[in-house]
C-alpha cells in the first residue's frame, strides 16, 4: 500500500512537472504545447535516440529523477525556438534552458504540498533504467506522436512517502490553536552559522587583533540558520539594504517539527 501510495505521489509530481514544461515552452513557441500526464505506466516504444536529463530536488522532497525526450523531438523543437535548422548541441541546449526555466514554477506549485524546495537540472548520458518507476507524458502538440518520459528509482519513490510523513507535522499537531495564537508574536532569536573551529584554551588566549581563525566550511558551502542552537535551515549569504541576509535554499525537516514534542 505504502509503495502503491508513493507512485501515485510520484504520478502527481509528474503532472505538475508536465504542466510547467508545456506552459514554458507554449510561451517559448508562442503557441500551446500542452503536456500532460498519459494514461497508464507503460513506456511506448522508443522513438529514436533518447536524451536524458537529470532533475535534483532537494529539500524535504529530496532525490533524483530523470525526463527522457527523444533526438527527433528535440530536433523539431529547437527548430522552432530557433527559426532555423539547428546544429550542433543546440537541441539538447535548447530544452535544458527551457527546463531550467520551469524551476520556479514548480517550487511554486510544490511549495503548498512539500515546502520550499529548489531545483537543479543537467543533461545526462549513459544512462540505463531497469527497474525503474516510469510515467509517461503526452505531448499532443509533437508531430512526431513521441512521448515524454519521467523515470522515478527506488530511493526517489521512497522520498515521496518521508516527505508526505514528515509534512503531517507542519501543522502543529496537537497544538490547541487558541493557545498558540497568544505566542504567534513572540520575537525569537535565530543566527546564522558560516562554519566552526573547536580550539584549545592556550590558542583561545594567543589570540589578538589580526588572528586568523579557519573555520570547517568552504566558501561555496551553504550557511546554517539556527534557532537557540538548532539548525532549521540552510542558504545562502546576501546582502540586503547593506546588512547581512540569508537567501534559504534548503529547509531540512518543518520548522514546526522543533516545536513539538
């Protein structure tokens, strides 16, 4: 049940994933290409050679799943994008910039269901999916009839049921909601964590204007975000009006989640 549950989370997922890919190129085109899910779970067969891309999620939804168009298809599509014959890597180049261009459409329509998540897409080659969990999409607008595949492994499907779980407790269960109403405004105290160093007193002492002290982070890391020492998020630093901020890009588990016990 848990697993039957999971696909249709992942069936879900890729209907809002097909609907932002159709509405960006429709604009993209100036024309609809409407995408949308296709009935069943079989893949058709192959329609010439595939191109992979691979989307990374992160977030309380966090894993790796995959879109799978074909040469032909993409071919056509660029064609169109372009106004002339493409050549080269501009195909594959084509659609990567249009699917990077949905992530923030789909943050917004996943947001409500699995909090914020962000996005990352790349293209992919050599890939094999056996066993793999694979819904098909129809795009009624190709001429070439080829469908659009998205591929979900065992650890992705796993995803969909830790985040569906983990989003039970955003609500503050068992909270009496008049009760916390009266706490609603209470200013807390949060900070932000760019890295840390456990040193021994003598070199606490030695220390003076000038010192250098070498956290254990990377520049490119991501900052941490505590509220009274627990981490509740991850981002990145900003400048805003002059003073220091925090872009967040990564929310572990529900910030509600701290509060209940």
């Amino acid at each position: 049940m848990e697993n039957q549950n999971n696909k249709q989370a992942a069936r879900a997922f890729a209907g809002v994933f097909a609907k932002t890919v159709g509405e960006a190129l429709g604009a993209a085109l100036r024309t609809p290409w409407p995408l949308e899910l296709a009935p069943g779970n079989e893949p058709p067969t192959q329609q010439g050679k595939p191109v992979h891309f691979r989307i990374k999620v992160a977030g309380r939804l966090s894993g790796e799943c995959f879109v799978e168009f074909y040469e032909p298809q993409i071919t056509d599509l660029a064609a169109k994008l372009l106004g002339r014959a493409p050549v080269n890597d501009e195909p594959t180049e084509a659609i990567e910039k249009i699917l990077a261009s949905t992530t923030t459409a789909l943050q917004a329509a996943l947001t409500e269901q699995y909090g914020q998540l962000t996005f990352r897409i790349e293209r992919v080659e050599g890939l094999a999916f056996g066993g793999m969990f694979v819904v098909p999409l129809a795009a009624s607008a190709d001429p070439s009839g080829a469908p659009v595949l998205l591929y979900f492994d065992g650890q992705m499907l796993a995803a969909f049921g830790s985040a569906t779980a983990a989003g039970n407790t955003d609500g503050l269960a068992g909270i009496d909601p008049n009760n916390l109403k009266l706490v609603m405004d209470v200013e807390l105290n949060v900070s932000l964590r760019f890295g840390q160093r456990q040193l021994p007193l003598r070199e606490v002492l030695e220390l003076a204007s000038g010192s250098v002290i070498e956290l254990d982070r990377m520049v490119d890391e991501p900052v941490e975000l505590l509220l009274d020492g627990k981490l509740i998020a991850r981002g990145e630093a900003v400048i805003v009006d002059g003073n220091y901020g925090l872009r967040i890009t990564e929310i572990p588990q529900p910030v509600a989640s701290h509060f209940v016990h």
